[in-house]
C-alpha cells in the first residue's frame, strides 16, 4: 500500500469503528496519476492563507513582484501559488 493512502484507509477504519461497523466499505480505486508537467520558470511565490483581505493581498504580491502599485500585473513569467484558504473571513473575498 503506498504511504499518502495509509491516512485515509486509518480514518476510514476509524469511521467504521466509531459507526459500529464491524467490516469497512470497499475503498475506492486508487487516484490516477496526474502528468502534468510545466515548463521551468526563473522564480514561484508561494502565498499562504490570505483570508479575504484584499490590502494584505495586495502587498504579498507587490513584495513579490508580481503587481505594481495600480494592481498592473508586473510578474513576467513568475508563478503565484496560492496554499491556503482565499474565503473565510474578510471582507473583501471576490475582489481577493
């Protein structure tokens, strides 16, 4: 068994305890491999939790380069990860 399926398989078997179930349901098939390849790029930002707040936005992408001070997109080829949450709770989650 491949170690990221472990997780879900003991909190499957965990489920089924707390259920009362005395066999777990059939486990799913195993996720497909996704080949995806992208062409290298000089310079990725990640950018973690941003929660709705559009100024704190607007600064981690000013601090990495990617926005000018009119919200221009300056970036070049740079690539923004974004990894956390973008809705929760600010104010301004659509302009986000």
């Amino acid at each position: 068994m491949k170690a990221h399926c472990a997780g879900g398989l003991l909190a499957l078997l965990a489920i089924c305890a707390c259920a009362g179930e005395s066999t777990p349901p059939e486990a799913p098939p195993p996720r497909e491999e996704y080949p995806i390849r992208l062409d290298a790029v000089e310079r990725i930002v990640a950018i973690g939790d941003l929660h709705g707040d559009l100024a704190a936005t607007r600064a981690a992408l000013r601090i990495a380069g990617a926005i000018d001070s009119a919200d221009g997109w300056t970036g070049g080829d740079l690539v923004i990860v974004q990894t956390g949450d973008i809705f929760d709770r600010g104010h301004n989650e659509a302009e986000v």
